[in-house]
C-alpha cells in the first residue's frame, strides 16, 4: 500500500536532525537538574516544569539574537 509517507530525517546518524531537542536537554540537565538534585519524583517534575517555563519566557538565547523563546515565537508569529 502507498501512503506516500516520507521521512523526515537526513539519514540514520544525522545529529543535525535533533540538535535542537538535544541543546534543550543538555541546557535542562546542566543549568537545572544537576545543580538542584530533587527528592523524589513531584519535586523533579515541578522542578522541570519551572525551568522549562524560565527557559521559554526569561533564558535569553545567543543563537536567536539574545532574546527570549516566546520572544522569537512572537516575531515569527508575525512574520508570516
């Protein structure tokens, strides 16, 4: 059966695939998780849900001209 599905991926290997998630996760675990170790399992994740808010609406971004996620998400908004 064809459902003319295509991969999104370059090729198996590909870190430019998932660089971004992978920043993510390395930003999550250096600037948060391994400087806060929680004590069990609702303090990690009320933990992570506050960096992740910190990290779109405060955390300004070097690569996105030093502003913030929401920031670019806005601009971008309104571009097209």
């Amino acid at each position: 059966m064809d459902n003319k599905i295509k991969i999104s991926m370059d090729g198996k290997g590909r870190a430019i695939d998932n660089i971004y998630i992978e920043r993510f996760w390395r930003a999550l675990k250096y600037e948060h998780i391994y400087l806060n170790p929680a004590n069990g399992g609702v303090e990690l994740y009320e933990g992570v849900r506050k960096y992740i808010d910190f990290y779109n609406k405060e955390r300004r971004h070097t690569s996105i001209g030093n502003i913030t996620q929401d920031k670019c998400f806005e601009q971008m908004k309104n571009v097209s």
